[in-house]
C-alpha cells in the first residue's frame, strides 16, 4: 500500500543544500522557484499544500500566502521574520515556527570579527598586503577594541551573547531596547540618541521590520561621532544605508561593519567605493554547526506542527492567535 507522505510547497532552494534533500525525503516537495511558471502552478496546486518551507532571506509575501487557502503552518529557516507577511498569514490562521537560539553564538561571533576588522583596519590591511604596498610604506595606526564602550541596540538573545563577548575585551556594556531587560547587569538608556553619545562601538542586534526602520538614522551617526564605529548584524532596514555612506565617506563616523543591507544582494554603491567599511554578504549564522542547527530545527518545527498542532519554536504573533 503507499504511503501518503503530506505535502510540503517549498518557497524556494534553502541555505543549506542537504535540507532540501532531506525535505524532499520526508515529504511530497514541490519548490516554487523551480517551477517554469510559479505563479500558474499556484493558481492550479495552491489548495492541496497545508505546509510551507521558507526561511528569514525569502520570506513569504502575501501573494503567496492568498494563493494557499488551506495553509495550516510555514516552517521558517531564520530567527527573523520580518519578511513574511504578518497580516496574510494572520488572515489565513497560519502559525509560524522559526529558529531562535541556535544561531546567537555565530551572530555575536561575527559581530565581533566586523568590530575588531573595522577598528582595526584588518580587512583594508589585506588588501594593503595584496597590493605590494608594504614595501613602499606603512600601514596606518588604528583603533584600540579592548576595553572600549559597547552600545547595544536590541538586547535580545544575540544582543546578550554579544554583551559576554564584550566582557573577554574588557568593555563596558550599556544598551537600548523597546524596555529594560528584566536582570539584565548593563546599563540602559532609554533613548538610541543617548546610547549612542555614549558608545565607541554601536552594534544592531535589533529585529527587523516597521517598529525599527531607520532607527540609526543621520543623527544617531552624528551622535556616534568622529571616534565612532557602527556594526550591523541584524538588518539592513534598521539603518538609512544612504546617510551611513554619507557618514563614513565624509568621516562623521570612524567606520563600521556590516553584514546586512537595505537591498540584499545589493549594497548601496556608494559604500564599495569606502575603505572604512567592512563589508558581508549576510554571513553571520552561516557555519556548518550552526546551520545544521536551523535545519534541524525546521524539520523538527513542521514534525512538531502535523504531529501536535504546535511547532516547538513558534513566531510570538503565530503564538498569540
Ligand atoms: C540567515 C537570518 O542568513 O536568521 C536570520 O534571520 O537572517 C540569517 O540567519 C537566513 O535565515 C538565511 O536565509
């Protein structure tokens, strides 16, 4: 007799390779992307699909969400969720599940690696290297990290683990959040402004999405000031790219390191031209640990959901329903 193995519309290829394959082992997967005509194959197949497979990058626009009317959970790769669409899901009654958790230490990890290649030249010192210019001159002297002031915008998970980080280079730690964090040992001010007056180092930590965009706007650079450094590994959306490449080419800020962008995969031109930017293409939870771990996770989410009805890490407004 055959087994019915429920059927799974995957948004498109995901991050990691061996996920699709093990996707297409445990369930009837059919990816959109791959499909010669993704729209039409909605229209016709859209009602046989109560489960999804997406992740943070991807997203899942409304469009898509409208097309399925029998969608019951969409299982996300990522611990973001502003690129799904909160309101057509929420129409639908769908829950999400996501990945939180696993993915704090690789962030942090790298949000340290852009702060110590920004104050310290390292990334624009290679290509010093490369150039032959070392024997024709020196590099220039740069910025000490240890023991420096670390503002932390969003003091979440990731924003947490950074601040342990902070403690091993000696750094005082201070942060703004929507409200102080319940036992949390770093000062908080309650404004963006304040914090960043007061930081050497700015690190985003904070979610995506309307409530943040543009928080680090030109005023917030002005009040990092001339000594100061900016990292970004959460979204690209909580800064206006246009007034950080103002800031940088201009030296209203030291320099920064960033891993997100407005319009990925496409960062503002102006910042290639810059030597004090640090620039990746959205690394930061990409290592094989972690992102075996998000895998799992995803699978482990949509067994949880058809099994019980509930996923075991679920978006909080899905939660809320
Ligand atoms: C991933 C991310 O690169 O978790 C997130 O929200 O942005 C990153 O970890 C992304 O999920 C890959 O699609």
């Amino acid at each position: 007799m055959a087994t019915t193995r429920p059927r799974v519309l995957q948004y498109g290829k995901m991050p990691l390779t061996q996920l699709d394959a093990e996707l297409a082992q445990a369930y009837e997967v059919s990816i959109l992307s791959e499909q010669p005509d993704p729209e039409r194959f909605l229209a016709e197949h859209g009602g046989q699909f109560e489960y999804a497979v997406t992740s943070a990058a991807m997203g899942l626009p409304a469009g898509v969400v409208d097309a399925l009317p029998n969608l019951k959970f969409v299982s996300s790769f990522g611990v973001g969720f502003d690129a799904l669409d909160k309101d057509a899901l929420l129409r639908r009654g769908a829950r999400v599940g996501y990945t939180p958790g696993v993915l704090d230490d690789c962030v942090a990890d790298l949000a340290f690696a852009l702060l110590l290649d920004a104050t310290r030249g390292l990334s624009e010192s290679d290509r010093f290297v490369r150039r032959g210019d070392w024997s024709q001159s020196r590099f220039g002297i740069r910025t000490r990290a240890s023991g420096k002031r670390l503002g932390i915008l969003g003091m979440g998970r990731i924003g947490s683990t950074v601040a342990r980080r902070a403690s091993g280079f000696d750094m005082e730690v201070a942060y703004h959040n929507r409200r102080p964090v319940e036992g949390s040992p770093h000062q908080y001010l309650p404004s963006l402004l304040e914090l960043a007056r007061w930081a050497d180092i700015l690190v985003i930590t904070a979610a995506g999405g309307e409530g943040t965009r543009h928080l680090v706007n030109a005023e917030v650079l002005a009040a990092l000031g001339p000594q100061g450094f900016l990292v970004n590994v959460a979204r690209g959306s909580v800064v206006d790219e246009a007034a950080l490449a103002d800031a940088l080419e201009n030296k209203r800020i030291a320099g920064a390191g960033l891993d997100v962008f407005e319009d990925e995969p496409r960062p503002l031109p102006a910042l290639l031209a810059l030597d004090n930017v640090v620039l990746a293409p959205h690394i930061a939870s990409g290592t094989h640990e972690t992102r075996r771990a998000m895998a799992d996770l995803v699978l482990h989410n949509l067994q949880q959901f058809i099994a019980t009805g509930r996923p075991a890490a679920e978006v909080p407004w899905s939660a809320a329903q």
